[in-house]
C-alpha cells in the first residue's frame, strides 16, 4: 500500500512537468512558425520592392537610351541633309562649267563637238538629278519631324505609364503586396525629377546660357556640323596639272572650292543648309616694281559655279564669311559672287527640330538621384499565428509580431547612370574615346544602365513617419 502510493504520487509529478515542457515546446513552435512566416514574407516583400524600383529605373534607362538613338539619328538625317544640297550645288557647278567650256571652246573642230556632247549629256543628268534632291530633301525634313515627335511620344508613355507597371510589377511578384501612393510620396517625387528635372525638350526659343555660355540647342547645331563628313564639311582642292603650272614668268593656278553650312536665320527662325561649289582659274605673272620683284596679279577666271539652299529663308549672297562652304569667298571671289546670284532652293526643310537631351542642372552627371519605392502587405496576410484563431488573447505568442501600421512593409531604391561598356572597351578600341578623356552623362550615347542602390537615411526616415501616421 505505501509502495502503491508512492507510485501514485510519482505519476502525477511528471504529468504536471510535462504539461509545463508541452506549453513551452508548443510556444517554441508558434515562435518558429512565426519566425519563418516573417523571414519568408519579409523576402518575398523585399524582392518585389527591388524588383519595382529596378523595373522603373530601367524604364527610365531605356527612355534615355531611345532619345540618344533619336538623336544620333536625327544628327544623322541633319548631315544627309547637308549632303543633298552639296550634291546640288556641285552637279550645278559641274554643268555650269561644261557650258562655259562649251562656250569658249566649241568652235574649235572636232573639239568642240566632244565638249557639245559633254554639255548635253551634264546637262541631262543634271535636269534629272535636281528633282530627287530636292525630294530627298523634303524625305528628309519628315524623317527628322518623325523622331521628334517620336521622343515627345515615349516620354510621356513612360511619364504617364510609370506607376500603373510599378502596380503591375507589384501583382505579378506577390498579389497580397500592393503599392500605395500615400507611402510613395518619394517614388512620386523621383519620377518627376527623372521626366522632368533631369532632362528637358530643348528648342531654339527655350534656351537658357549653360556654364560655357552656350544652350544645348547652340550645342546641337555644333553637334551637326561637327559630325558633318568630309564631302559635306570641306571639298576644296588645288588641281595639279595641266590645271596649275608654273612657266617663269607666267603662273596658273586651279582651285576647286565647296562645302555644307548651317546657317542661323535668328532666335525664332528655322535654320537653312546651304551650299557651295566653284571652281576657278588664277593668272599670276612674275613683275618687279619700286617694292620688289615677286609674283603679282592673281587675276580670276570663273570656270564654274553652283549654289544651293534647303529653303528659302537663308540669302546665300548676304551671309557667310571668307571661311564659309570650304573657303570659297576667300579663294574664288568671283566665282562664288556668281554663284550667289544663281542661288538655287531644293526642298522644304525646316530646320533642327525639338530635342530632348539633359537639363542644365544634370549637366556633367552621371547618375540620376535614387528612385525610392515602397511596397506593404497587410499584416493578415502574412500568416503568422496572430491570424490564426486559436488561443486566448493574454496566451497568443505573435504578440511580438505587432507590425507598425499593421502592415509589413519594404523599402528599395535603384538608380540609373551613365557609364561605357568597359568589358567592351577592353576587347575592342571601337568602344573608347580617342582622346580618352571621361565622358559624363548625356542623351547622344545609349550607355544608360540600371543598378539597385543603398537607400538614404531621410528616404528611411520618411517612410517610418508615413507608415506610423498611416
């Protein structure tokens, strides 16, 4: 009997202990599904916010990089355009040399009916040739309205378009998170500043002195000309001979003189290519006077003139300098005086059109302020025991899992910058600068990339704030 009691008295000793070590093991396991239930919630979270900032910052980097494809082809078309009008004014200066030929030379026999036949054939294609330039020029002035338009088209759909994909984004990664703009006040803020502060529509009526006392309209135009190809830029020459001789106490020289310019018709009106051609003939004999013995005259022939203008804007006889269209007025005065009274138009051109490019205040950066986004979920989706009906009040251990606002929430942030390929620059000198000097960001280059980024104290700071008035 005393041993039975004993035995008795045992028993109900250990089952008291192992309800006490039950409780405890059950709250370790609560306490671990909660723990897990956060971890897995608070990632899944976290890589939708990386996931939104990087897909807007990338929408961004593409909007970037089409407007420096826009513009290289828009400086492109700008060139092709100069290329037309130089055609022009040098298939004119071609026949207007075989008619003068023709005119002093033809009655010479068997001479003059090589050069009759060279004139008519000049001129035939030269009466064909005119009407596709001046086509091509009209082809041109659309192709250029296109893509400004075009630029004006995808940056107000990535303007507008921007927070309705952030939203998407969102669903598709986890359809409990949502974005709610009253906690992205910030992304709101990074999206103007990308849309709207960092770059800028630059025309020739909006323009405002940068650093160097230049607007990046002034720029564009400078761009284009630069960009202009050897024929286009300068196609002045001296003939070898017979055409430049010297035979003491006589000298001739030939000079074939030409070029493409851009002219500037003032603050409001469309700018003008321009064009021209001459060729010319210059005696020069060998004469000794009170100052010295040297060779003096230097007298002009006009062989040949051309030349031509995209519009009618720009009067080629009154603008220019000696430097202008390869230096013709300088070498062939005479010559380009005539050209100039036989001016000719090819087309309807417009001139440089709107484009978008960096704002002054984005100058001689490289990377874009961070675009900051946060994303939450409730705090009854995230499963964790305070969801689940079980227990009491006063007994549930997700007490500790009160979440600020009641609501789980994550914040990422993402840039876009501007840098060279280096992998490419390594394996290829095509991707370097030739003067190897640091390119800074700029919307004539498609090297916009994406990269996440560490988010700010005050981004942090301001998310808390929100999320506890929320």
């Amino acid at each position: 009997m005393r041993h039975g009691r004993m035995l008795t008295k045992n028993k109900g000793q250990a089952m008291a202990l192992s309800l006490i070590l039950m409780s405890f093991a059950l709250m370790v396991v609560i306490f671990s599904f909660n723990a897990s239930q956060l971890n897995l919630h608070g990632s899944k979270l976290q890589n939708t916010a990386d996931n939104t900032a990087y897909s807007i910052a990338t929408i961004a980097a593409r909007d970037f990089n089409f407007k420096a494809y826009t513009n290289r082809a828009s400086v492109a078309n700008q060139v092709a355009v100069a290329q037309m009008v130089g055609l022009s004014s040098w298939f004119n200066m071609t026949d207007k040399f075989a008619q003068n030929a023709c005119n002093f030379l033809c009655w010479v026999p068997y001479l003059g009916q090589v050069l009759s036949g060279i004139k008519s054939a000049v001129g035939s294609i030269n009466s064909v040739a005119q009407p596709v330039f001046e086509a091509l020029v009209y082809a041109e002035d659309i192709i250029l309205q296109t893509l400004s338009v075009s630029q004006q088209i995808v940056h107000y759909a990535g303007l507008v378009s921007t927070v309705v994909t952030a939203g998407d984004i969102v669903k598709a990664n986890d359809p409990k998170a949502k974005l709610d703009l009253l906690q992205n006040p910030q992304m709101l803020g990074d999206v103007k500043n990308l849309w709207v502060d960092f770059q800028k529509r630059h025309s020739r009526s909006n323009q405002k002195p940068n650093q160097k006392g230049t607007n990046q309209f002034q720029d564009f135009l400078t761009v284009s000309l630069d960009s202009r190809d050897s024929f286009s830029k300068s196609r002045s020459y001296k003939l070898n001979g017979p055409w430049s001789v010297s035979l003491f106490p006589l000298r001739w020289k030939t000079y074939k003189t030409g070029g493409s310019e851009l002219i500037s018709n003032g603050k409001y009106q469309a700018e003008t290519w321009t064009s021209m051609d001459t060729i010319s003939f210059h005696l020069s004999k060998f004469r000794c006077s009170w100052s010295g013995c040297r060779w003096r005259g230097y007298r002009e022939t006009p062989l040949g003139w051309g030349a031509t203008r995209s519009d009618s804007r720009a009067n080629i006889r009154s603008i220019g300098s000696k430097s202008y269209w390869g230096s013709s007025r300088g070498t062939n005065r005479s010559a380009s005086r005539y050209a100039g009274y036989e001016q000719e138009t090819r087309g309807g051109y417009n001139g440089v059109q709107p484009f978008y490019g960096l704002s002054n205040s984005a100058k001689s950066k490289n990377t874009t302020q961070n675009i900051a986004v946060v994303v939450s979920k409730s705090q009854k989706n995230t499963r964790t025991s305070k969801t689940v009906d079980v227990g009491e009040a006063n007994t549930n251990p997700a007490i500790n899992e009160e979440m600020l606002g009641d609501r789980m929430t994550a914040l990422s942030a993402a840039q876009v910058y501007y840098s060279r390929p280096y992998d490419l620059m390594i394996s290829s000198s095509a991707w370097r600068r030739s003067d190897r000097r640091h390119e800074y960001g700029n919307l004539y280059n498609p090297f916009w990339q994406t990269r996440l980024s560490d988010s700010t104290n005050s981004e942090r700071n301001i998310v808390l704030a929100i999320t506890r008035f929320l």
